[in-house]
C-alpha cells in the first residue's frame, strides 16, 4: 500500500464486470459513500482484485472509488452496508472506504515541483516515470486536463503525499467524528499489518505501479524498507502485477507477487548471514516515514500515544528528540492546511526532507542492506508489530467502540443483573432478621399500630387512589337517525339538503362515549435509613414506613415492599404483603447501603418497568458516608425518573435529599397522610 494512492491517470483501466454480488454489495457501497464524502457523484467498484494492486483507491478522473474485496472476509450476498451493526462485520473494509472518500472530498491540491524536478524528469534521471501527473483531486474537481509534471520519485514529493494521508483523515474527524472508529480499524488491519511485513522496494525502482489505502507499500518507502522509490499508476504502467520500468531495462512481465523484487538470473545459493548483518540501522528518511505514516494519526485522534510508545521509542533513537519535535510540528502544520493550499503542501513536503537531511529534488537515499537478498533489520517492522500489538489489546480490552444505542442498552442490562442479584439476597425466604437491638442493621421487635396511625393510612390510600386515577376517555359521534342529542342546526341543514333534491349529509344526532380509563396498579417501594445519625428519628421512620406500606394495602392492584438500609440492607415487609404491625429498629449503623436497598426495591417490584404506576420513597436526612453511595445513588435515581418512577424524599427536619427527588418534611408522623399523599400526588403526576 501506499500513501499516494490517488490515481490521476484519466486511461487507468477500469474495472471488469462484477459478478452478481459484488455489483449489489458495490451499488449499496455508493450509496453510502455519498454521506462518507458529501459528494453525489462517486461510484464505488468492490470486489477481488480492484484497487490497482492496492486495499483501495480513488481515481478522480472517473470520480470512482476501487475495493480489493479481499478484505471483505465475507460473503458480499450477505453484507448490507446500510445497516451500522453490519459494517461492525468489516470494520477494515469499511474504514478504506472511509479513506478513500476523505480524499475524494480533501485532497484538492497540486503537487508544484522546483525546477530541478522538472529537469530531472525531463533527462530521465529520476527513479519515477517521467511525465505523471501529481495532482490530488477531489471534491468536485474533475479536470485532468491542467496537470503538471514532475518525477514523482522525488523526496518532496513522497513526503508531502505521506504528511496527505493523516491531513485527509483529521479534515475527515473533524467533520465526522464518528469516522475514527472505523480508520483506526483500517490503519491496524490493513496499513500496520502490512507495513510490518511487505519486502523492501529495491533502489531500481522495482516496486508496485499502484498504491493504497494509507499504507506505505509502492512508494518507494516500503514497508519494510521507507526509502524504495515510487512509481504511481501511469498510462504506461497500469496493470498492478507489472513492475515499473527501470532506468537500466525495459519492463518485462512478471508473475511475482507486486511488492516482491523483479526475476534475477539464477545464482549460487548466498552465504548464510550472521545476526550482525541484519542488524542494519534505520536511516532518517526510514525513521521519518514511519513517524509521518503513524505517529501522525496520534494527533488526529485515531491512536493513542502509549499505543505507539513502542515506535517512538525506535525512531528517537534514530533522529533524536528535537527532530522528531521538528516533524511532528510540521505534520500538525499539515493538519489544519487547507484542502486547495498547493504552495503550503508542497513547502511541507520540502521543509520535512531539510529536517532529516534529505535532498527535496533527488529520491529519497537507498535502505541499507538493499539489493537481491536485502532485508530489513532496522528495527521498524518490529517496532510496528509491538505498536499493532498494543492497538489489538487496546481494541480487545474495550470490545470496541459500541454502535449507537449498545453501551446504553449494555449498561442497562448490567444494572438489571447486578439489582437481580441483590433482591435475591435481601428478598431470600430463608433469611431470618435477629430480633434483638444490636447487630447490622438490627430490628427491634414489633408493635400494633395506633388508631391515629391506622386513619393515617387510610387517608393515605386515598390520596394514592386519587393520584393513580385516570379520568375516562370521551369521544363525541354523530349520526343521521336516533339515539342521540338532537341538534336543530343540523336538523334544519338536512331537511334544507332535502328539500333542494340533494342526499342529506347533516347528521343532527350527537352521542357522547365515556370510556374509563383501566387504573394501572400501583408499586411502591420504601427504603428506610437506620444509619446513626438517625438515631433519634427511629420511632418516627417507623410509623411513617408502616403507614405507607398500610396504605398501599388497601388499594386494589397495588403492591409495595419495605427495606431498611444501614451497614446492609434487610427486608421488612415484602412484596404483596400488608404489614399487621409495626416494625421498629434502633438505628445504630454506621454507613448506608443506599445503593442495594434502591437496586433491590427495583427489581422485586419492577421501579423502572412500565405498566404500572411507580413511587419510590426513601426516609432518609440524606448523610451517606459510605464511599460511592451519593454518586451511585444519583444515578439510580435519574435511571428510575427517566423511566416514569416517581421519587419521594421524606424527611425529619434537616435532610440532604439527592437530585431528582420530590422532598416532604414530616415534623409528626400523623401529618404523613396530608404531606405524603400531596408530595405523591406530584411525584406520581410531574414526571
């Protein structure tokens, strides 16, 4: 693959025909890469073998885009681009396309070559083919007819297209940032796997004619080794599976594979290597490739920086740290330089070959160790698989970035496991609660209610009734003939219709429906706190949570289920149970588990289901000191609210009741039915 992977020639070969599949998974690629790009007029060709020997490419000549299907890595009959979830299937695939479409609307500029390269194109000299265009177009910009040329094989020039790769994907982000996903994908599935074992390009110039999705494979900066010479598709060298010509031979066919050195005559068998002699150095200009190739998209976003440690690490030890601080700076330069400013790429491209002492108008220097039985020991595929490496177990350990809507339903369905397993806990039959005054989360014993407190609940059932009413539905209807209302005006208007010879079409009978609304049943959950500082509180809390817990009882279809909460929490009454007497507790723990007693009410009685009416009421002067209990306890209220739980805070006196809550302060337990049941008239109605 290769950076320079826009194919300006208009006469690049078209696609063959796409069988069946291919041609409706590439039409719905099309339809697709128009949001991609913000361009109506590109089509897209996906199947094995496109590209131009390349994962992808844009041809701006034909405004088309090409897909090796190979990296579908599955059926295309299948595949259905249109929907998020389906994409998750070809991450890599679909962020090539990403690729390409960021060119397709960013890459406006014009490569503007010194006179130098225009001489050395002219002569020969060059690695590259004389005479091929370097104009990136895009976004619109069709013309092919103002091209200029140059020797595409100079430093300038492969450096300003390698700092074009990460320009294109940060303009990309910052129009759409949801994109970046789907790049980072790209980047570790097809630019970094390839870049760490893809042989070297030898100083002839024996690399691809064509090039790729942000790679690096064919440009002379192979991967693995940066300072090959590249030679992009031309009309003269078109077909991928042909290597260029070289300065010393015409070209020849070759079935070699396209990144693999061209035939030689056979020879002795070469002398085994010592590990000295792959232990080559890396040279600035391979150092500085693989800096601008991917330690460029750390700014943009798309990896992280402790991802690359790995490489940086390499490619310091090569050029030291104020070079590296000198490319990074004219990369980021790149970044915000505007999509049509040739004069800023081409001066990049320049100053980024002086800063690691490269001459701008000669190809880039050799690799060391190249020729027929080169290979690559500088140390950059290592230092790029350990940066894959940790991508993988970045990408692993956060299953991803989710597809909209998956993290909220993956943390719902993990808070309905977590409060499931607490009401099995606290609700569990075989429980039995110590009866005596100490322990964790003590009860007292039991007494009979008060005949205040028993006309308390039943004044509060009925503020509850009140609260849970639907008023019925009416509908009015009207009809020609009797039952109903008889309404003159209409009368008059039909015997009028009538009279003039026309069918009647008044009907003066009116009928009124009243259809009663079903009552939904009512859930109510009480959380009690017995934590020290509610000592002095205990007997109140406990005639409030039985008149409650009474009231509820008395309507039909209603159920309501009672926790206290301290060191840990414990069941006093239970679902569907109305309590006879009064519990009492001392109130002697030292923390509040606030967040199990809401979890375990949630899922005993369904708080954040719909279908019914729904009250949490929590007794409470709100000092949580266990850690985590506020925050967790905010949040649990705003999930309950957001599903139509209504939330009632009683207090005694000073209280810190948490966001979301509907406050009531009780200063006699025998006013609970007058406060309770207007504040759950307004919790149960002002969601």
């Amino acid at each position: 693959m290769s950076p320079a992977h826009i194919i300006p020639d208009p006469e690049a070969p078209a696609p063959r025909m796409l069988p069946d599949a291919w041609l409706t998974f590439s039409a719905a690629l099309t339809q697709e890469v128009t949001d991609l790009a913000g361009r109506d007029d590109l089509t897209v060709f996906c199947a094995p073998g496109n590209g131009h020997g390349s994962p992808a490419c844009f041809i701006p000549a034909r405004a088309a885009i090409e897909i090796d299907g190979d990296h579908l890595g599955c059926d295309p009959a299948t595949c259905d681009p249109r929907r998020p979830s389906d994409r998750e299937r070809y991450p890599a695939l679909w962020g090539a396309l990403i690729h390409e479409a960021a060119h397709a609307r960013h890459s406006r500029w014009t490569y503007q070559p010194t006179d130098a390269e225009g001489e050395e194109a002219t002569t020969g000299t060059g690695t590259g083919a004389p005479g091929v265009s370097v104009t990136a177009h895009g976004a619109g910009d069709r013309d092919t007819t103002s091209h200029m040329s140059a020797s595409t094989s100079s430093s300038a020039y492969l450096a300003a297209t390698l700092l074009e790769e990460s320009r294109i994907e940060a303009a990309q982000i910052s129009r759409r940032p949801g994109d970046q996903r789907w790049l980072r994908a790209c980047i570790s599935d097809l630019v970094m796997a390839e870049y760490r074992t893809t042989p070297p390009a030898s100083p002839d110039g024996d690399s691809p004619t064509s090039s790729g999705t942000g790679g690096t494979g064919g440009t002379g900066a192979s991967p693995a080794s940066p300072g090959g010479t590249p030679t992009p598709a031309s009309p003269a060298a078109s077909e991928p599976s042909k290597p260029a010509p070289s300065p010393t031979s015409p070209p020849t066919p070759s079935t070699a594979p396209p990144s693999g050195p061209a035939p030689a005559p056979p020879a002795a068998p070469p002398e085994e290597k010592t590990p000295a002699a792959d232990k080559e150095p890396m040279t600035p200009w391979q150092a500085a490739y693989a800096a601008g190739l991917i330690l460029a998209r750390v700014d943009t976003g798309i990896l992280d920086r402790d991802e690359t440690a790995p490489l940086t690490t390499a490619v310091t030890t090569t050029l030291g740290t104020d070079t590296l601080d000198k490319l990074a700076a004219i990369w980021k330069a790149a970044h915000t330089t505007p999509d049509d400013d040739s004069k800023a790429m081409t001066d990049l491209g320049r100053r980024w070959c002086e800063t690691i002492g490269v001459d701008p108008d000669q190809p880039p220097p050799p690799a060391p160790g190249t020729g027929d039985d080169a290979s690559d020991g500088s140390g950059v595929p290592a230092a790029v698989s350990a940066t894959l490496e940790a991508i993988t177990a970045t990408d692993a350990g956060d299953d991803a970035i989710p597809l909209p809507g998956d993290a909220k339903r993956d943390v719902e369905r993990a808070h309905r496991k977590r409060a499931a397993a607490t009401a099995r806990r606290v609700f569990d039959p075989r429980g039995r609660a110590p009866k005596s005054g100490v322990g964790k989360t003590a009860i007292g014993g039991e007494r009979p209610p008060t005949p205040t407190e028993q006309a308390a609940a039943r004044k509060l059932a009925r503020h509850l009734r009140a609260a849970t009413y639907r008023e019925p539905v009416t509908t009015t209807t009207t009809s020609a003939a009797p039952p109903g209302r008889l309404r003159m005006r209409a009368a008059l208007a039909a015997d009028a219709q009538r009279a003039a010879g026309a069918v009647p079409t008044a009907e003066p009978f009116t009928q009124t429906h009243r259809r009663p609304t079903p009552v939904p049943p009512l859930r109510v959950g009480i959380a009690c706190d017995v934590s020290g500082s509610m000592y002095a509180l205990a007997d109140p809390i406990a005639s409030a949570a039985w008149i409650l817990a009474r009231a509820t009882g008395h309507l039909p279809e209603a159920t309501s289920a009672t926790v206290i909460f301290g060191d840990r929490v414990r069941v006093i009454t239970r679902p569907g149970r109305a309590p006879a007497s009064v519990t009492t507790f001392p109130a002697l723990d030292g923390t509040e588990e606030f967040c199990d007693a809401v979890d375990a009410l949630d899922a005993a009685l369904g708080l954040s289901q719909p279908g019914a009416a729904r009250l949490l009421v929590v007794v409470s002067d709100g000092v949580f000191v266990a850690p985590g209990e506020i925050s967790g306890g905010t949040c649990r209220i705003a999930r309950l609210k957001a599903t139509g739980c209504g939330i009632l805070w009683l207090a005694f006196g000073d209280t810190r009741p948490l966001p979301g809550s509907e406050v009531a302060v009780l200063s006699d337990p025998t006013d609970a039915a007058t406060v309770i049941g207007k504040a759950a008239v307004r919790a149960l109605t002002h969601l």
